[in-house]
C-alpha cells in the first residue's frame, strides 16, 4: 500500500512539471480575420470578428472551445483550430507549431484520492485521456486494505461524458479489468480473477486545473472461490489534476 501511494505522488508530480510546458493566456491574430461566436458552438450566433493585428486575451476553456475578450473587454468565444492561426507575439510562431499536437483532444487528467471498497478502507489513482466533448478512456488501480490481506482492483473502460459545463461533470463509465487478493495466512494462495464493472460520478471543478470527483463503482467478478464474494462496491472521493 505504501509504495502504491509514492508510485502515485512521483506520477503527479510528473504530471505538474508536464502542465507547465505550454501556457498561452494571449494570442495577436495573424489572419485576415476570425469569427467571433456567442457561444461554444458553431451553433451559436457570429456577432462579431477579429481582424489582423487584434489582441484576445484566453479567459478559460470549454471542450474545443475558447472564450476571449477583447480590449473593450467583451466576450466572445473561437474554436480551437482558428487558435492554431494566430500567436503569441507579432513576429513570434504559429501556435499550430509550438502546441502539442490535438491539444484539446490530448487532455489528460490524472486523479488520487480515497475510499471505500466492500466496506474496506482503499486509495485510488486514475489516469483519463479526453477523446472528444462526450468520451474518454480511464485506468485506474486501486489498493485495498482488507481484514485478512489486501487486494489491488484494475481496469480500463470508456467514460460516457453527458454533462460538462464550467462547474460541472458527470460520467458513466463501463469498465473491465482484474482483482488480485493475497492474504496474511500463507497457507492460503492468493488469487487473481477477472471482472466487469460500471461507474458513475459527479464533478466539481475547481478552477481550470483541478476537479473534485465523487465516484460510486460497481464490479463483477467471475471465477468465484469459495466464500469468496462475486461482487465489489467501492465509494471514492478524488482530486484530478488536468495537464
């Protein structure tokens, strides 16, 4: 369990010096012109453009979507690839060739925190690649303290994203993966046995960077020993860091 949880903190610290690569917080404009929307959406009424030469400041993000304001400070919102057009500076480079590549595709967030696990106590570290505004793929491994020995529960799934706005998420996530059992008593053989699960969970966000998650798990086991349970619930609180 110890060394579970500095695998986890060398991992997070990994994930902070990676998130201070790239900052933009202010693009000049380097093309004829570019829609300005209402919205995070195409869908959304273009009020209003921004020529060559113009100064936006970024004031957060929403999916493949950036707000902006202006110097008469109004707000306004352009897509992600009339980003890639324009720069930091007059004479500096696209930002098509200095940001990582699907920047807004590629967004990663990895999670830590504590729970509970058939009435055990458990700590949680996951890892989520965004593919789109509305799916993700999770891993997660958790450690778990039992009576009798411990368990390590792990698994992948894709994550079903319905509700992400500026101060809220939740996700259905359907999952499989394995559960590994050892036990204080030697003569008993520990034991590894596959599973499917299903989870839900509500974020909030906390800022641009960090969300606090509450995720209730359930898993089902197969190759069933005696006395031993078909079945896991599992409680989790975590803290995700995006980079």
């Amino acid at each position: 369990m110890r060394q579970l949880f500095l695998t986890a903190l060398l991992l997070f610290q990994c994930a902070v010096l990676q998130a201070e690569t790239v900052k933009v917080n202010k693009i000049w404009v380097d093309q004829s012109f570019i829609n300005l929307f209402a919205g995070p959406d195409e869908d959304f009424e273009r009020i209003d453009v921004a020529q060559r030469g113009d100064w936006l400041d970024l004031t957060r993000q929403q999916g493949n979507w950036f707000q902006v304001e202006t110097r008469e400070k109004r707000h306004y919102w352009i897509s992600y690839q009339q980003l890639l057009g324009c720069r930091t500076e007059p004479d500096g480079p696209l930002l098509s060739s200095i940001l990582p590549k699907n920047w807004f595709t590629d967004l990663h967030q990895l999670g830590f925190g504590g729970g509970v696990v058939a009435d055990s106590p458990a700590i949680q570290m996951s890892l989520t690649r965004r593919l789109n505004d509305f799916l993700a793929l999770n891993g997660s491994v958790a450690g778990i303290g039992l009576d009798t020995g411990s368990a390590v529960l792990y698994q992948g799934g894709l994550q079903i994203i319905p509700l992400d706005t500026e101060s809220w998420k939740t996700y259905l996530e359907f999952s499989g993966g394995g559960y590994y059992r050892s036990f204080d008593d030697d003569t008993i053989d520990a034991s590894h046995r596959p599973h499917i699960g299903i989870a839900g969970a509500i974020g909030y966000r906390l800022g641009d960077r960090f969300n606090i998650v509450a995720r209730a798990q359930y898993h089902s086991l197969f190759k069933a020993r005696l006395n031993e349970a078909d079945n896991l619930k599992g409680l989790f609180f975590l803290v995700e860091y995006k980079f």
